[in-house]
C-alpha cells in the first residue's frame, strides 16, 4: 500500500474512491466515482487538502501515516474502498443473522400464541 512513511508535498494529490448508484427510480448497478485532493498545506503529522472536483471548498485533513479517508495513488484508494466494502458486508451478515432470528423467534411465539 504504497510508501507510509513519505511525507505529503505541496502539490501531490491523493485520491478517494467511492460506489454510486445507478438509475434514478430503479437499481441499474453501480459505478465508481474518484476525487482527487490537493495538498494545500503539510503540518508534522499530515496535510491539508483541497478537493478538485465538484468546486467543493472545505478542507480535510489526513495523516501522513495511516490517513484511511484518502490514498496516495487510485490502487491504495482502490484497495481501501475493497477492505471498506468487505467490512460492510461482514457488518450486514451479522445483522441479516439476528433479524433472522428474531423473525424465526416471533414466528414460533406467534404459534405458541394460538
């Protein structure tokens, strides 16, 4: 994943990638959307960037070492956006888990109940 412990630059830019639905009413699938940021100002633990897209003007600030919310090059960004999207679904199993057992709890209740 890339040189950790490089310091961000003036001038480099970072990446982020996320998933957007397709389709406005109806799920046509996904797509990939990138921003780029710029690294406006370098402090001793990390930086401050600026997004280029979007005319977004706020500010964010990622660590040098271990910045989560923006990589350094688009496979890091590519590569997170992967670890993200397999502890979501880790995270939905475990909840389609215990929804499924509250359902089948309820059922066998409901036929206690008759």
């Amino acid at each position: 994943m890339g040189n950790p412990s490089k310091a961000a630059q003036v001038g480099d830019v970072w990446h982020r990638v996320v998933g957007s639905h397709l389709g406005d009413e109806t799920y046509e699938g996904m797509e990939l959307i990138w921003t780029s940021w710029r690294c406006i100002k370098t402090t001793l633990c990390g930086a401050w960037f600026k997004c280029d897209e979007w005319g977004y003007t706020k500010l964010k600030f990622a660590l040098t070492v271990g910045s989560r919310s923006i990589s350094r090059t688009k496979r890091e960004a590519l590569e997170r956006l992967i670890a993200r999207k397999v502890r979501h679904l880790r995270i939905l199993h475990g909840e389609t888990v215990a929804a499924t057992d509250t359902l089948d709890a309820a059922r066998a209740a409901l036929v206690d109940q008759e």
